[in-house]
C-alpha cells in the first residue's frame, strides 16, 4: 500500500509539472535575436549632424558642353597674340596703303576717311582761313569695315562718297620672325557706281619690317588693271604696276609720323604720283589721324590713277577697333 501511495504522489507532481515546463518552451526563444542594426560607415558623401543632405547631380547630356574644351576656348581668345597693341604697327593702314597688321580672327574693325575738296594753295592765306583752312568745304568721305575671318586672313569692303566700293581681303604669308620681314598678300577690287561700271581688280604684296617698338618700313609692289578712264580700245596702258612705300615712325608714347607714296614703274601713269604724309595719336583701340596729300583718293584703283599735279589737301582718318 505505500508503494501504490508513492507511485500516486509521483504521478501527480510529474503531471503538474508539465504546464510549466510547457510554458517555459513557449517563451523562451531559441536562440537571442540583435535588437540593434549595424550602423552604416560614413562616407565622404554623408552629410554631417545638421546639414541638410546634398541634391543628386544632374546627369550629362549630349549638349552639355565639357568644362575642359569651354576653359580651353576661353584661354585660347585671351592668349590671342592679334589683340594685344602693336606698338611698332597700330594700324591697318598707313594713310591709304595698307600694313601687315593681322586681324584677329571674328572681330571687327571700323575706320572713316576724309579728303576735304579745297586745294590748300588756292588763293591767298587770308582766303584759306576764312575757309577754316580748307574744313568748309565738301569732300569725299570713305567708310570702311574690316572683319578677321581666319586668323591671319581678314577682309573689308570701303565704300567713298563718289560711289566708288573697294573690296578687299588680305593674306598673311609669313611673320617678321621666320624671314627677317612680315609679307602679306593684298587683293582688291574697285568698282564705280556703287560697284556696277568700271571695274578695277588689283594684286599686291605687302613687305613690312618692324624696327622694335619704334615703327615700321613698307614695300609693296602692286599691279592695279583698268586704271585709265578712257575705253581700252583708245589707249595703248590699261593698268598699272607702282610701287608703294612708306613708314610709320612713333614719337612719343601715343603718337606716331606716317608717311607715304606710291610711285608707278610701268602703264598707265598719268597723274601725279601719290604722296600722303600725316600726325596720327593712338589711344586704346581708338587712332585718329591729321593728313595732308596730293589728291582725294584713298581706294587703291584711285591711288593708282595718281594725284593732281599741283594741288594738296588736308583730310584726316579715323579708326576703332571692337574688342
């Protein structure tokens, strides 16, 4: 009997401890999960505590234009060599005939001529200052427009108040510093009537020798075609082949002498070789200019015609450069 009594008192303690054990199963967890993420490493992009996180960079395009090839435009037209002054050349021309100054490549360039029409030595002193030396009467006005298409080559159309237009394009060949001189090549072309009668193509070679920064020398042997204004067919030289010099001396910081001429060796030379001489003050882009020469001409088809035979005129030029 106490062995039936023992057996009953275990049975009934191994009974109640099987919802506790079964409890215990259910809330205890296999096995311990983390209650915390790692956190992430900074990087050189995360934003620190209190800054507001950067905007995502635009994606490129096509048409974006690449910093580099940009940066490199910019400081190839800041490093252009044709538009710093040149003190020795300031100028596109001397007083007519043209230089070897280049034109940089997509500027412009403006420049007015004027001949005032009264011969300095018709009559009296006392007649020519009442007509404020020659400035109260007419003249033939130029305007001039020049353009700097490829470095190195530029080209103009000059338009006079007689209805005569000259266009022009000049070619540089080669600097002072390969063959001692600066050579360009000239071509031109006159034509009357703004252009439609009487035409007058011409070639040249301009041959220049800077002497520092104190100036410069010219030769130019050109050849000018219908230069006579009678019909071919009475006369026996339609052109000309004349050789222009001149120079361009500076004599103090702004302001320079400019002399010039242009005499024929050969055809037609009927008029007075053309002589020019004239005070000339730079002042940035700007050259303004005081000239007395032997006729009204300032096209290259006219400077080949030649002068009046005794006369002079008092005329000036005016040029500006935009850059």
């Amino acid at each position: 009997m106490k062995t039936t009594f023992l057996a009953t008192a275990l049975t009934l303690v191994a009974i109640g401890a099987l919802p506790a054990a079964a409890q215990d199963a259910r809330t205890e967890p296999a096995s311990t999960p983390k209650t915390t993420a790692e956190a992430p490493k900074p990087t050189a992009d995360t934003p620190k505590a209190g800054e507001a996180p950067a905007a995502p960079a635009a994606p490129a395009t096509a048409e974006d234009p690449k910093p580099a090839d940009a940066a490199a435009a910019v400081q190839d037209d800041e490093d252009d060599p044709d538009l710093d002054v040149n003190q020795a050349q300031p100028d596109y021309n001397l007083v007519n005939l043209p230089t070897t100054l280049r034109m940089p490549r997509g500027k412009f360039a403006f420049r007015v001529t004027h001949r005032f029409g009264r011969p300095l030595d018709d009559g009296n002193f006392g007649d020519l200052a009442a007509d404020l030396f020659g400035l109260d009467a007419g003249g033939l006005i130029g305007l001039e427009v020049r353009y700097g298409l490829l470095k190195g080559t530029q080209i103009g159309v000059l338009r006079t108040s007689d209805r005569t237009i000259q266009f022009f394009a000049q070619q540089q060949i080669a600097p002072q510093e390969k063959f001692g001189v600066g050579l360009a090549l000239n071509l031109t072309a006159d034509g009357t009537n703004n252009f439609q009668d009487s035409y007058s193509p011409g070639i040249g070679l301009v041959v220049s020798r800077e002497i520092g920064k104190r100036g410069a020398i010219y030769v130019e042997p050109t050849w000018v075609n219908n230069t006579n204004t009678l019909p071919s067919e009475l006369v026996d030289d339609n052109d000309s082949f004349l050789i222009g010099i001149g120079g361009r001396i500076r004599m103090t910081r702004r302001s320079y002498l400019v002399v010039e001429a242009a005499p024929r060796v050969s055809g037609y030379d009927a008029g007075r070789t053309h002589g020019a001489i004239g005070l000339e003050m730079r002042a940035g882009n700007h050259a303004f200019q005081l000239n007395f020469s032997n006729g009204l001409q300032t096209t290259m088809g006219q400077i080949a015609r030649g002068g009046t035979p005794d006369d002079w005129f008092i005329g000036f030029n005016i040029s500006r450069k935009f850059w």
